[in-house]
C-alpha cells in the first residue's frame, strides 16, 4: 500500500466529488476531472470563493483517482474505514481473542491526551496496519507539503513542446543554513529521548502506539544552535525562480510532476513535490481531438461542385488536398502525420479537415445572372425527391 495515506481519505468521497462510480475506468475519471476543472476553474469564476474551494477539492480528488497507485491505496483505506477500523471494531481480521486481525498492531501518529488518544487521526494508523517501519514513519512525517501552480502555454509550445519560466511564492530552503536550521559552523545532534528515530512507542495491550518524540517533535534531531536567518526552521518565504520542460503533445489540463520542488520538510527532511498543470491557449485556425488536429476549411460553392485542389494550412507548413467535384458541406478528410505527437505510441496523429462551403453574401450582377441560370437547369428539388415537399 502506499505510504502517503492521509487522513482526509476516511472523510472524502473522492468518486462522488468527481461525479463517477466508484468502478470507473480511468479514462472516465479524467474526463469527468476535465469536465469539471473547466467549469470550475478560478479564471472562468473570479471572485467566487465556492467554485475555488470546489476546484481545489476535485483537483485534490483527482490527484488520488488519477494515480493507479494511490487510487488503489485509496480503496483499500476507504474499505477498511467502511468495515469498522476507525473504530477499532474490525482489523479485517478476527476479534480479541487473538486473531490475525489483532496481532501485533501498531498504531502510530496518535496525540495523547489525559483520555488516552484521538481516534480521531487516523490517517497515521494505517501506516501501522501495514507495516511502516518507525523509520519510515518519521520520514513520512518530515516531507514538504506538495504544491500546485499552473503553466499557460501557446497551442504551439503544446505541439512542440518547450521549456517555461515558473515563479513560485512561499516557504523556500533558507539561504543561510542551506535548510538544516543550524548555525552556519554548527549541525544539528541526534535527539537523545528517541534516539534519532522521531518517534516513541508505547504498549497498550495488543496494541503498540506511536507517537511523535516531544524532544525533537518527530524531526529525530535537535538544533542547539539556530540559524538566525530562520530562526532554525530550515526555511523562509520568498519568491522562486525556475524552469519546467513541457513535453510536445500534451493536452490541456495535464499534471506534470517536479521532484522536490515543492515546500521544504523539516529540518532533515525532504522537500514535497510540486504539480504543475498545463493550460493551453487555443488558437486562431486549428482545434484538436486527443492526438488528432481539427481545422474548418472553407471552400467556394464552385470549389466544391467543380472539385479543386487547395492549399490547406497546418502547423508545419501548407499541404495540397485534392476536393473531389461534388463535395458537400460538412465533409470530413483526413490528412495523416499532421496532428500533434503521441508520446506514449510515437509519431504524430492526423489532421481532420471538415469542409465548409461558404456561401456569399452579395453577389455581382454577373454572379447572379448565372445562378439563375444554374437554378433553371437543376430540374426537380432535393427536397421533394427526399418527400419533404408535395
């Protein structure tokens, strides 16, 4: 099971956020993910603090549903929380009487007070369930929050892909201690009350609860000498600078993931992740259906009924398409290789170019003159062949 279980996920139907059943294949949850960021985005909503609450909430939803790894976590957190483990009546294994389900369970995470503990935080049990080490619960606890920002490219840079400047304001590693919180000079010292662990454990019959050390506060280590800039919190607000690459061929609304560039942890611990989603500007001549470039083409009404050869623009350069005589409006044709990159298959998709005959507004005396005369020799009317008309 994944090891980034977090509390929310006993409280939060994520499929029900999103509008999906709970089966749905991952195609669906994305486009029922897209559907709603659209809608709900803040720029389509400025000013309204519901729809950014609602944005933030199915973006979170589908951080989880659109990882295989954690969705699959996911269900098994909300299946074991459905079977009675936020109250301690079922393990998934048998009763009190020594079960599997009972066996050397360790609970970790959980704030004592005078009435024992708040069941309340569940989000650390089930690292105990399955077999985090202390170790690695202490690691879990000393990770940088994970940041969302958005990159706005041009319909082009989405084909080509391209490098793009991101600016990101908050918590940053301080300068001074380089984010250790210690005095240049000086380094922080194991915690003498854990043992660097981060973590004290204590047994309450069948059951082994964890709790952060109250020495070092989970950190494992002790800074006896603050850096002055920080204050010894290993960081400080400030504005970053930094480039992400945007892969060619990627579609609106995509999340690309940033190793490390999110908040600093603690001192010690490693910095969260940051999410950048792609929004693309749409352009002037060219729409596009996943990997397929869509453009509407107009073309004269003798072009159409006479057949021509016209130049038809595309991303790299004009193409010919042959019209063949006859040709009606809504008439779709496909061009192959001029679509936009496929990363995962390779090569390109094509480009979908749909006919539109355009049909003048005002015409010449001239123009006018032999129309009639092409009216004169249509014989009987579509309409009545089709029996619209008596």
């Amino acid at each position: 099971m994944n090891g980034d279980i977090k509390r929310e996920w006993f409280d939060k139907d994520y499929y029900q956020m999103l509008g999906v059943p709970k089966n749905a294949p991952a195609a669906e949850v994305k486009k029922a993910y897209r559907k709603l960021a659209q809608k709900l985005h803040p720029d389509a909503n400025p000013g309204d603090k519901d729809a950014e609450d609602r944005f933030k909430e199915i973006s979170a939803a589908y951080d989880v549903l659109g990882d295989p790894e954690k969705r699959k976590s996911y269900d098994q957190v909300r299946e074991m929380a459905a079977s009675g483990v936020g109250g301690f009546g079922g393990f998934g294994g048998q009763g009190a009487g020594g079960g599997p389900g009972w066996r050397n369970v360790r609970v970790e995470g959980f704030p004592f007070d005078a009435e024992g503990f708040d069941a309340g935080d569940l989000g650390d049990l089930l690292g105990g369930l399955f077999g985090r080490s202390r170790a690695g619960s202490r690691r879990a606890q000393a990770r940088g929050a994970d940041l969302e920002t958005e990159a706005r490219i041009s319909f082009e840079d989405a084909i080509n892909g391209a490098t793009v400047p991101l600016r990101i304001q908050g918590p940053a590693a301080c300068p001074t201690c380089g984010g250790s919180g210690a005095e240049p000079g000086t380094a922080p010292q194991v915690c003498p009350q854990c043992g660097g662990t981060g973590i004290m454990a204590q047994n309450q019959g069948v059951f082994s609860f964890s709790r952060p050390c109250p020495r070092c506060g989970g950190a494992g280590r002790i800074v006896e000498h603050p850096c002055k800039t920080c204050g010894g919190s290993g960081s400080i607000r400030r504005t970053r600078e930094f480039s992400v690459r945007i892969p060619a061929g990627v579609k609106d609304g995509a999340r690309i993931r940033v190793p490390g560039r999110g908040e600093p942890g603690p001192p010690g611990g490693r910095a969260g992740d940051l999410y950048v989603v792609v929004r693309i500007a749409p352009h002037r001549l060219f729409g596009r259906k996943d990997s397929d470039l869509t453009l509407e083409l107009p073309v004269t009404f003798s072009e159409a009924a006479l057949g021509a050869n016209v130049q038809v623009p595309t991303l790299n350069g004009a193409v010919t398409l042959k019209i063949p005589a006859g040709t009606a409006g809504g008439r779709t044709f496909r061009i192959r290789g001029k679509g936009a990159p496929r990363p995962r298959k390779g090569g390109h998709g094509d480009m979908l170019v749909t006919v539109r005959v355009d049909v003048p507004s005002k015409l010449s005396r001239e123009q006018r003159e032999l129309l009639q005369r092409l009216q004169d020799t249509e014989g009987e009317s579509p309409r009545r062949r089709l029996g619209m008309e008596a």
